[in-house]
C-alpha cells in the first residue's frame, strides 16, 4: 500500500486528523438521514406507488413531514440542532426521532474509529465512504427490509475500483474473487433453503451487500463476516424472543451482515484472532492491511 502511504498528511497533527474526521461524520451522518428517509420513498413510488409524494435526494428542501415547514440551516446542524430543540419541531413542536442524531453520532464515531486505526490516509477516506455507505443500508434494512442497489451495486464497484488503483494485484484478486464468493454463497444458500422449505430465507439484496463487503474486505474476509453477523443474528432474534416481540417472522440479516462487515474493518486481525479465525487468515493468505 506504497500508494497510499505516500498520501499520508504527515504535515496535520494527529489529534486534529481525528477531529476533521469527527467533524466530517456527523456532518455526512446528517445527509444519511435524508438517504434513509428519502430512497425507500422513491423506490415505492418508482413501484407505482404514485400517491407518495415526488422526492429526490436534493429536492425540496429539508423540511418537517408534519407541519412541511422549511428546516433553517441553524436548525440542522447535526446533533447540537436536536438537542436545542429538545427533539421537537421549531415551528409545530412534533418529536423529532431520536434515530437522526443517533445516525450522525453513528456515523461521527465509525470515522472516528477508522481515522484512528487507519491514520490520515486516502485509505481511510475510502473506508469512511465505505462505513457511511453501510450505516444507510443498514437503518434502510432495519425499517423497511430494503436493501436498494442504488447503494449496494456501486458500494461492490467502489470496492474493485478502489483496490484495482489502489491496492497491491494479489489483494484485487482476492477482492474480485471476494466479490463471486459473496454473491454466489448467499445465492446458493437461498435456492437450497427454497426448494428445501418452500419459502425464501433471504433477499436479493443480502447477496449483493455481501458482494460489497467481500468486494472491500477480500475473499477471505467472507467467513468471519457471516460468522459474526450469524451470532449477532442469533443473539437478536433471543433478544427479541424473551422481549415477546418476535412471533417467528422474518428478520432482516442485512444489519447484521453490515455488522460483521464494519467489525472486521475496525478489528482486522486482531478481532480474528479472538474469533480463533486467526488461521483461517493466514492459511487463505488474507491480504488486507487491517
């Protein structure tokens, strides 16, 4: 990663690195939240749902859904805005929910932690899209079940795109073939699970998010990836089970998948080492600098 240690601002203090990518997190955690509201809008109205009002990301305005007044710019700051208001609207006082300063923490803190693991560096730049990228996706799927490929096709693009400039061949290679595994495992685990049952066990769009992820992490990132979202998934559906809120439906494993995903970016080695996946890496010749 010659490339990308050439591009280190070795000229900014470090604690000032950390802040800018504070800083720069909650400022995009504030524009996931128009992406979170707006793109599943979209797509259902895209579907033929044309009694849904006509959105994009940029048009109109920020603007309250209840009282349609326009948000000023001093009343959207990220976080520091909620709190003013006490969670309320300036103009009608509807709550404000608390998952829009929650996603801009998210996101502020996910920059934070890649900043600090990754240093100053277009590497770390690209993980930050990349996280940003996976929080929307993950809230997305978490209300509506959706997984857009407006977001996941580009996020396995950005991926090859990024190591076919940036990284060394044998990690593009393992990133491409990270890339098939990622889609064909999935795929291949919900036509078994169909034809055995009857019923889908998952959606398309899991397949091509963990396309994404093997897409940025590598082929053999894969396994502790579905590993971890496995448990994560597991100890949801417990939780949910002693809270008398799961009845036996359907959960969305996208969250999950991002969770594993985003765990093994922060944790790399270290994190597969406590997994016991620490040979498995080694043994499939994991190329990844985390």
């Amino acid at each position: 990663m010659s490339e990308l240690a050439a591009l280190n601002a070795s000229f900014w203090p470090f604690w000032l690195w950390l802040v800018f990518a504070s800083l720069l997190g909650l400022v995009i955690g504030s524009f996931l939240n128009v992406v979170i509201y707006r793109l599943p809008l979209m797509l259902r109205r895209s579907w033929g749902e044309t009694q849904l009002p006509e959105l994009s990301l940029s048009w109109p305005a920020s603007h309250c859904p209840a009282c349609l007044t326009h948000v000023s710019w001093y009343h959207n700051l990220p976080v520091i805005s909620w709190l003013l208001l006490k969670g309320k609207c300036a103009s009608c006082k509807t709550p404000i929910s608390r998952l829009y300063p929650g996603v801009e923490l998210a996101a502020g803190c996910l920059a934070l932690m890649i900043a600090w693991r990754y240093g100053a560096s277009l590497q770390s730049l690209a993980f930050m899209g990349l996280a940003f990228t996976l929080l929307a996706l993950a809230v997305i799927d978490a209300q509506t079940r959706l997984l857009p490929d407006f977001l996941t096709l580009p996020l396995v693009w950005a991926g090859l795109t990024f190591h076919w400039w940036f990284s060394s061949p044998e990690l593009f290679n393992q990133a491409f073939v990270g890339a098939l595994l990622g889609y064909l495992s999935l795929w291949s685990l919900y036509w078994v699970f169909k034809l055995l049952t009857g019923r889908e066990g998952m959606g398309y769009g899991d397949f091509k998010l963990l396309a994404a992820l093997g897409a940025w992490l590598g082929a053999p990132a894969l396994v502790p990836i579905v590993l971890l979202a496995s448990l994560s998934g597991l100890v949801a559906a417990l939780l949910l089970k002693l809270g008398k809120r799961w009845q036996g439906q359907a959960l969305p494993f996208g969250p999950h998948l991002i969770l594993g995903g985003l765990a093994l970016l922060l944790g790399g080695w270290e994190l597969a080492q406590t997994l016991r996946l620490g040979s498995w890496l080694l043994v499939t010749g994991w190329a990844f600098p985390g």
